[in-house]
C-alpha cells in the first residue's frame, strides 16, 4: 500500500471514529424508553451495520487491508468526539438557541 492510499485510510478512520460516536450518541436516545429486549436487538444491529460499513468502506479504499494502527485511529476518533461532545455542551446554549428559533 502506497503512502497516499494510507495517509487516506488513516484519516477516514479517524473521521469514521468521530461519526461512530456520534451515531453511537443518537442510537442511545432513540432506544432509551425500549424495553430491554428491543434494545438489546437493536444495539447489536447497530453495531453489525457500522462495521460493516467501515469494512466495506475499507475494501474500497485500499482492498480491505487491515492493518492494527486504523483500529487505534478508529479508537482515538471516537474519544475525541466524546471531548468533542463534552466541549460543544459545555460552550452551547440550547436554551437560548431553541429561544432565538421560536422568535423566527
């Protein structure tokens, strides 16, 4: 694998990372009021279908290699959107935002 082919590879999973968090964020709040069995089947559905994804993502990007350190950005992606997240509630008001809506 040539090095263009892996810096891109690198950074779509780190960008797959930060999205799987964030679809990780909204699967939470939607089975939340489920009952146990509907979220168990749910969640592990989730899970099938983003790896799948990122397999499939992966095989068009450079033929499905695999290698450790796109796992370890895969990791660090989806850590640095819980900072992310972390950072965006602590600096957005929503409750103004959600004000400044209803007034237009």
């Amino acid at each position: 694998m040539d090095a263009k082919t892996q810096i891109i590879v690198l950074l779509f999973s780190y960008f797959f990372g930060l999205t799987f968090y964030f679809f990780n964020c909204l699967n939470k709040k939607i089975i939340q009021n489920m009952k146990k069995e509907s979220r168990s089947f749910i969640t592990i559905l989730f899970m099938y279908n983003i790896v799948l994804i990122y397999l499939i993502c992966l095989y068009k990007l450079n033929h499905g290699m695999f290698h450790f350190y796109f796992l370890i950005l895969l990791i660090l992606g989806f850590l640095s959107g819980f900072k992310l997240l972390k950072i965006m509630l602590n600096n957005v008001k929503i409750s103004n935002f959600l004000a400044k809506l209803k007034k237009k």
